[in-house]
C-alpha cells in the first residue's frame, strides 16, 4: 500500500482542523519548525522527502486526522469519525 504524499494545503488544514501550531507538529513529528514552515509555504506539493513526510503523516493520523486522496475532487482532511462516544444517552 502507497500512501501518496501530502500537499502543503493538506497539511496547513489538517493543523487547523487539530488547533496545532506548526512548533506543535514539530515536536509531535520530531521535525524542525523550519521544515514544517517550508513545506506549508509550498503551492502544491512540499519538498520534503519521503520519511518526513511520513513522519507529518503520522503524527496528524494519530491527533485524529484523516487524509483524502485525490478523487476527482482533489485531496483534502477531515477529522476522524469518534468511535464509541455518543451525546444521547
């Protein structure tokens, strides 16, 4: 299984969707600040290789953030669905 690497739209929203300021993905992908500033500031895809971008990956997936592939409708993310904690009772 390939995962396809992140977009820098993908990984400025998915710290949006999360409230993590990029020194927050730094230290939860033990990347540099720098590192994650560039790879934001990129138009499409970042310049990171491919171990960082595993790393970003990793550390969004596991604060509950979903990546969407391209589909036609272009990649994007969404919050993971929260098992088990419904509001009714």
């Amino acid at each position: 299984m390939t995962q396809s690497l992140l977009s820098s739209a993908q990984i400025r929203a998915a710290r949006a969707l999360i409230r993590w300021s990029a020194e927050d993905l730094a230290k939860h992908s033990t990347l540099s600040v720098a590192t994650i500033r560039r790879a934001e500031l990129m138009a499409d895809v970042t310049a990171m290789t491919v171990s960082n971008n595993l790393a970003v990956r990793r550390a969004l997936e596991s604060a509950g953030v979903e990546f969407i592939d391209e589909n036609g409708g272009g990649p994007g993310v969404r919050l993971r669905k929260q098992g088990g904690s419904s509001k009714k009772k």
